[in-house]
C-alpha cells in the first residue's frame, strides 16, 4: 500500500478501535460499527460494493452490509488494518494511492468530526497537494447536480470549477477541507463561502453533493 493511503487506513483503524463500536459519525444513521462495516464491504465484497452506485443492486448491498455488521467489532478493525485480500483490485498500489486515499482521509474526518472535542489536523503541504490533485479530477463530477454554480477555491488563489451556473459560490479552503465540503460534508468543512445568501443556504442545505 502506498504512503497515504496506508497511513489514513491505519489511521482510521486505530480511531474506530478507540471510540469503540458505538461512536457518532458524520455519515447519517451510521454509528461506528456501520462504518467500519462499510470500509471492509467496500474492499472485500465488490459484487455488493457496486450497490453504492447502481441503485438496482441496493438490496444486495444492504444484506451484505447486514451480514458484515453483525461481525465482531475487533473483526471489522483488523480487517481494515490489514487491507484488501491479494485478489484485490485494492491491493494494487496505484489503484490503492487512487481510491483509498481520499476513501480513507474523508472517512476517518467522518468519525473525527462528530466526536464533541474535535479539533482540525495539521496536514503537511505535500498531503494537501495530493488531495488537490484528486479534487481537480472529481470536482465536476462530484458537483454536477448541485443548485448553483460552484466554483473551489485554496487560500493560494488556484481554482476549480466544479459546476458551472448562477448564482456561483466561491468556497475557499484548503484542499483538505474543500475534499469534504465536496462530498457532502458542508456542515463539518472549515471553509469560507462566498456569494448570494440564498445560493449559499441553498448549496448548505443540499443532499446533490458527494455520491
């Protein structure tokens, strides 16, 4: 596994075993136990993982995901700290540097953030370049459907459009922060928005961010 997505595995690993199975998250009716079942379906389960995308294959995942839940919590853990089986497309590093960094980094935000003594994580600049570079190739993915224009922004000044309409909103952060804000996490981004009151109580509120 490569250096970032190892390191925000492990990490992520390390703060579920922590709070232990019962923990809020920032992912809407799952506690800990659920999300930690999702991490390991997500990589060793694909034939019900494609249900996360593919509407018509929600009720296999949903069973999947009910069988996965039901295993210890302690089993759950080590199967996230010790990554995917060898048939894997995961276990590649580069398809592992390119889906599971950002797939780890959002997630262990996700247990962080909804834990009351929360306090933002000083990522060095390299980190946040990486996650830069993943967000210039999703953006306009990620924010196809949202209500206004979008466009995303680093204190730096470099810019992406991730929807283009009107009104626009101009969200500035760094990379880390405008990941999670992209991918429906707008209440928990430390960012800065920018543009008409009602656009932005509009792209708040909206559930058309992330996937």
């Amino acid at each position: 596994m490569s250096t970032f997505a190892k390191r925000e595995r492990l990490l992520l690993a390390d703060l579920l075993e922590a709070l232990g199975p019962e923990a809020p998250t920032l992912c809407e009716g799952w506690q800990t136990r659920e999300l930690a079942a999702h991490v390991v379906v997500r990589e060793r389960r694909p034939d019900a993982a494609t249900g996360i995308l593919i509407k018509q294959l929600a009720p296999r995942l949903d069973r999947v995901m009910d069988e996965f839940t039901a295993k210890p919590y302690e089993e759950l853990i080590q199967l996230i700290r010790t990554g995917p089986p060898r048939f894997s497309p995961f276990a590649l590093k580069q398809i592992d540097e390119m889906s599971n960094t950002v797939e780890f980094y959002v997630h262990t935000e996700d247990v962080r953030r909804a834990q009351s003594d929360w306090s933002a994580r000083v990522l060095d600049p390299v980190f946040q370049d990486a996650l830069w570079s993943r967000l210039e190739r999703t953006a306009r993915l990620m924010g196809r459907s949202v209500p206004t224009g979008l466009v995303l922004r680093r204190p730096d000044g470099q810019t992406v459009v991730a929807h283009r309409g009107t009104p626009v909103v101009t969200v500035t952060g760094e990379p880390s922060e405008l990941l999670l804000f992209l991918y429906g996490r707008q209440r928990a981004a430390k960012v800065d928005l920018d543009g008409d009151a009602d656009a932005i109580d509009r792209l708040h509120d909206s559930k058309q961010l992330g996937i």
